[in-house]
DNA sequence: GCGACTCACTTCATATTTTGAAGTGAGTCT
DNA sequence: AGACTCACTTCAAAATATGAAGTGAGTCGC
C-alpha cells in the first residue's frame, strides 16, 4: 500500500497522518504556531530546502491547512498564514512537544515554554476527558471500531 | 539540512518528529494503540510493506518505544508492544484522531470512540491547562523560547 | 542609474527512501 | 508428505528528498 492510498482510508487517523504526517509539514506546522509567516523565516528555521518548502506549502495550501496572501504589492511580497483547521492541529503539536520535553529534554527546562493567557500561569497541556475533565491516558480509555472500521482492518486481512 | 539533522535539534518538538514522525510510525502507533502486537497483524491493519514495517520496528526498539518480545519459544513467535516511553505517545495519536475526526469525517459518527473506563462515559480527550484545568488552543497561550532555543533559531539564519 | 541586496521562489542533478513482489526458514497441522 | 503460519529478508524499480545554483521582481544606497 503506498502512503497516499491513506486518504481512502476510513481510519481518520491514518488520513490525519496522509495529510500532515511528514517531517516537515510537521516542522512547519511547529514553526507556524511560533509565529513565522514568511518564506524564507521558514525555510531557515525549520532547515528544509527551498525546493521542498516550497512542495510542502502548496500542499498544507490545496489542504486548506495554510493560507497564502500577499501583504505587500510594492514589492510584491507573500505570507502564510495558519487557517482555522490549521490552528486546530495544535494539540498534534503540543503533544509532540509535551512527549519530547518529558523523554527526550535531559536540561529539564523545556526549550518552548507556554503560559496561559487566562489563567496566567505556566501550563503544559495534557490530555482530559471530555465528559468528566479528568486527566486520561492510553490505559484510561477503552476503544470501540465503527463498523465500517472493523471491516475495513478485516479487508485488509485477504 | 537532512532530516535526521534533527535529532541534533534543541527543539524536543524537532527531535520528537525525527523519531515518530513518519507516516509508517506514527500508523504503526496507531495500530498498537487498537491492541495490535504481531508482525503481520502489524503489517496488515496498517498496509505498509514487511520491509519498511520490520524497519521502522527495528527503529522504534531501537528508541525504547516498543520492546520485541518472545511469547512463544516453539514454534518461536514474537510480539511487540509499546513501551511506558511509547504509551506516552497516545496524545499524539489522539490530537491526530481529533483533528480528523473534525476536519475530514463527513458521517458525523468517527471510526474510532473512546469510552472512559473511570466514568464510564464516551470521551474525545481534549488539552487542558495544567495549572488551571480549562481547555486550551493555540490562541490561549503565548509562546516563550529558552535562549538556546532563540539562539538555536537565530543561527539557523546565518 | 549601477551594483548590491531581499524575498520568494524554481530548476536540476544526485542521493536516499519506499514500494511491492518474491523468497526464506523454522515449525505446526492434518 | 504437503499445505500452512509466522516473522521476517532480499532485490530491483519507482518515488522522493537534498542541496546547490539560478531567477525575477523590486528596493536601497551612492
């Protein structure tokens, strides 16, 4: 199965990961939330190529994950811009980040550091329930396939 | 700069992305997290092929996310299964599932629910903060880098 | 009005990765 | 004995990524 036949899957995980699962769609996303808009900002602090910035922009652009608009005529210059579905792959981030500070950070002070606007303090942000807003984990929770689920991973058993 | 530069990254986002951050991983993440432990289960559910699956699972050993382990001696059988390292990557999954589930599903019931054992109610995990316990996005935080991380960006620009 | 510079890219050759089909070897099952 | 299962490995072809160099519109300083 190659990597785009993903998007036909019924699995949202796996056509979360076709869109926005690779490195530097990764990388940018992560460069975006830290507030860089522009081109070249991009391309030198994510450190990928020209070529494949270029690539991966007007794909996060046709996902309407980013959005292109120019800012300046004279000289014509362009930004992006995280749309609203893009702002919402936030927690993907923020998880990221969270797993990174925890297993990967040896200086124990996390590199990214976010304060909570409302409340004023520093927050690290994890994962609640939504119907009773304890924390949850992987050992929390049970899980149920849709049907349509259950047999799309039996298809792919023949 | 390759990808794997990214291992050398102050940024535990960077270095979280260049050990998980690949469509197969992330997939193969996902499957475990369903209860999935033996190769060609592995290979099945997710699609990928048995070359690039017995890479990628050399390579998550390899980082201590999942452990290879006998449960069979004759005839010898293997599984896998993830790690406390590797459990603590279910947000990420989840953040992905959330996203899809939002952005991509258009029957409205997703493929995949969670039930929360303590409640007993279905949940969507959402990110809350860690000092006060109110949901957070991308817009109710402000960002504040380390400055090696500034400096890590900074040099990037030279 | 010339040369240097910035921004936002594109082009291209080379290198690396992925894919998919086929094969392997230990062992069980009938 | 033959078919089958599990857990892989091998290999060639195809797809993708990398990195250096180039482009073109425009500005800035002299």
């Amino acid at each position: 199965m190659s990597r785009s036949d993903l998007s036909q899957n019924v699995c949202t995980v796996a056509r979360t990961v076709e869109m926005v699962g690779e490195t530097w769609s990764l990388m940018i996303l992560r460069e975006m939330f830290l507030g860089s808009r522009r081109f070249d900002d991009l391309q030198r602090r994510t450190g990928c190529s020209p070529h494949l910035l270029s690539q991966r922009l007007k794909r996060l652009e046709a996902e309407q994950i980013v959005e292109r608009r120019s800012y300046s005529e004279r000289p014509p210059r362009h930004e992006y811009r995280l749309t609203e579905r893009g702002r919402d792959l936030w927690p993907v981030v923020i998880a990221l980040k969270n797993w990174g500070d925890r297993w990967l950070d040896k200086t124990g002070a996390p590199p990214i550091e976010l304060t909570h606007k409302a409340c004023g303090q520093i927050t690290r942000p994890s994962m609640h329930c939504s119907a009773c807003g304890e924390p949850v984990d992987a050992r929390s929770v049970t899980v149920r396939l849709s049907p349509k689920m259950a047999r799309d991973r039996a298809t792919a058993d023949r």
